[in-house]
C-alpha cells in the first residue's frame, strides 16, 4: 500500500495501515487512565523510535523520540500551527491541526 506523502488527513485505509505497522495506535482510553506513561516506558524499552501522542487535553501533539532503555530523550510537543514528518516516512509531513479536533468555539 502506498502511504500518503504530503495530503493530510490520511484515508482509512492508510490509517488502518499505520496501526498495523505499530506506526499509530489510539491511545485515548490510556489517557484517560494514566497508562500513557508506562506504554511510553514500554514502547522506549522496546527500541520504537518514535511514538506520537494526540493530547486533546492540551490541544498538541507530543511526539517522542531517541528511545533509551526506560524513556525518550527526545519529547517535544507541537501545536495546531505546526508540521511534523515521522521519521519512519520522512517525506510524510503531518499538521498538527489535521489530526487534532477542530478548537472550540
């Protein structure tokens, strides 16, 4: 399947194949119930390189990187007005504002 290079929003059927290659995953309800931290642990330990976290609590997307053996050295967060490419598919660039709900009014 050939993924998305510059569109944004991606189809279902891409996004259906970013969760399949561990790429994306919905992790709303871990939010909800502080899980998020100990899958981070998780994900890091396991060698993933980059692990993206939509925070609709906060309205940015937390991106993590450079995995260490219990945590990321990298954790940025970026708001509606920002891109950010995955590293796994560096000529994908995702908005930020794409994958966040719309702010309310």
């Amino acid at each position: 399947m050939a993924l998305a290079s510059s569109r944004v929003p991606l189809t279902r059927a891409e996004h259906e194949e970013l969760v399949r290659r561990g790429v994306f995953e919905d992790a709303r309800v871990e939010l909800l119930d502080g899980r998020v931290v100990a899958k981070a642990r998780v994900y890091a330990a396991a060698g993933v390189t980059e692990y993206w976290i939509v925070n609709l609590i906060d309205g940015v997307l937390e991106v993590h990187r450079q995995p260490a053996a219990t945590w990321y050295a990298s954790v940025t967060r970026h708001g509606r007005g920002e891109a950010v490419h995955l590293q796994a598919f560096a000529d994908v660039q995702v908005r930020v504002a794409d994958v966040l709900p719309p702010p309310p009014r």
